[in-house]
C-alpha cells in the first residue's frame, strides 16, 4: 500500500506490525491526520476551475512496482503537451499533491510517498509527472517537489525492500529511539524490551552456568 511508505521510512518494525502481522492504534496524531485527509478523499468530489480539473481520492496503482492506493488530489491542467482524459477536451498536464497534517520532515518520506503516487499515475496514464506537491496542515503552505531520478531510484530500492519483507513475513526487533513516543503502536511494538536479550540467550547463558556448576562439584 502506498499509506505504508510513512510507517516504513519511519520505522521498518511499525511498517511490519501494521502491514504485516495487521495491528493498529490510534493516538492523536493518527486520529488529527485522518480529520485532515477526510475531505481531500471525498472521491465524489470533483472540481473544475477553468482549464484545471482537481480530482480528491483518486485511486492509483503500478503492477511494475506492485503498490495500489489514493492520491489525496490529483490536478489535471489543460496542457497541448499534455495527455487526453476520458470524458475530457483536449489534452492535460498531471500533478499529484499530497496533504501532510505537521510540518516538512526531516527525513525523505513524504518525498518518497508522493513520487511513488507520481510513478503510479505515469504507469495509468501514460504521461510524465516531472514535479508535484507536498501541503502541510501546520504551515499551510504548498511545497514543491521536484521528483529527481535520484527520488524515483530512492523509490524502487525502498519498494524491492518492502516487497521482500512482506513475501518473508518477517519482522524486525524494536530498535527504541525518541520517535517510539510518538508512536501510536508503542505499547504492542514494547520497545523497551528490544535491548534486552533474547529467550534462547537467556535460557544458553543459564545452561552453562548449569555446567560450570557440574564441573566444580
């Protein structure tokens, strides 16, 4: 799923519980973040302002990459170097925009997610989407995004990533940083514990306490 982008990026243990083994809580940034996404996935929305359509939760998907999902808007401007639409005149420019509830990131995630929307709707649509749109609910200010060779590389090689965990079934041990505060699946992911050590060391480490007693008897 497209959504996964955010939780694998994030953490790849996060990313495994919720896509994997199907678990999920909400917290207030999760529930804040859905309110924000509501309207932009009003699929019975669509707008028309003269030569741009805007169309919300426009549902994508690429067999190439193997992902499926929703594009929050996708604007389609009326562009001669553009492609055709059905039910439309003329031809159209592409643009995917994708709504964040904070502030730009630090880490490369939400480029990821909306470059992985742009290869989808490029697989759809037969079409080039060299830029799109990054808005944030903290800032509300649109940011444009450049979707480089480098970003759509960055893309692939995460996706071939997920793609072999997901077949594997496996999930990471925890790996407890700050950002296990803000999560919403600390208290089923129980980070804390990823430091300490494993049964089968616990039980091997008792073993030969076991046969050094032996020894000196």
């Amino acid at each position: 799923m497209l959504s996964g982008i955010q939780h694998f990026v994030f953490c790849r243990r996060q990313w495994a519980l919720i896509h994997i083994e199907q678990q999920w809580e909400e917290n207030y940034r999760t529930v804040d973040g859905n309110m924000m996404h509501k309207h932009a996935h009003d699929d019975n929305f669509h707008e028309k302002r003269g030569d741009l359509l805007i169309v919300r939760g426009m549902a994508v998907s690429s067999p190439i990459l193997g992902i499926s999902g929703e594009c929050d808007i996708v604007e389609f401007k009326r562009d001669d170097q553009g492609v055709p639409l059905h039910g439309q005149e003329g031809n159209y420019s592409v643009t995917p925009v994708e709504y964040k509830r904070g502030s730009p990131k630090a880490d490369e995630s939400d480029k990821l997610q909306l470059t992985a929307q742009a290869m989808c709707l490029e697989d759809m649509l037969c079409c080039e989407v060299p830029a799109g749109y990054l808005y944030y609910g903290e800032t509300k200010h649109r940011v444009r995004i450049e979707l480089t060779e480098e970003l759509r590389a960055q893309t692939r090689n995460m996706l071939a990533e997920m793609h072999e965990m997901f077949q594997k079934g496996y999930t990471p041990k925890a790996k407890r940083t700050k950002s296990c505060n803000a999560c919403s699946l600390k208290n089923i992911c129980l980070p804390v514990l990823g430091g300490k050590k494993s049964a089968s060391a616990y039980i091997n480490m008792h073993l030969h306490e076991d046969d050094e007693d032996e020894k000196i008897t």
